[in-house]
C-alpha cells in the first residue's frame, strides 16, 4: 500500500471522503476549518486513480 496525506478536503465532498475510506486505509483524519486533512493507504491500483480525483478536487473540478 501507498501511504499519502490528503490536505483540506473541503467539508461538501462527502464522496471523496467515502472513497478513501472505502479504498483505504485511514491512519489518522483532523477536521480543519477549511476540510478534512486525512491520512491514507491505499492500494497501488487505487493510489493513481485517487491522486488524479484528489487534484479534481483541488482544482475545484472534482472530475
């Protein structure tokens, strides 16, 4: 598994949030004032596929 740091999914992207946790494993999660900062495992086959959806979401396209 691929560890990665997920900064400040915004509160509204549910679905992002769902995924990780349902792909990966969460090793730590901190609720900010600007989202969720997650921390997460995830499978080499869903990592390029997250990081690729997770700038979506940082771009504000959430593709």
């Amino acid at each position: 598994m691929n560890a990665a740091s997920v900064s400040a999914i915004p509160f509204h992207r549910g679905d992002v949030v769902s995924f990780l946790y349902e792909k990966g494993e969460v090793l730590s999660r901190q609720d900010t004032p600007a989202g969720v900062r997650l921390e997460v495992a995830l499978p080499a086959v869903w990592a390029a596929r997250a990081a690729a959806f997770l700038e979506g979401v940082r771009r504000g396209s959430g593709s």
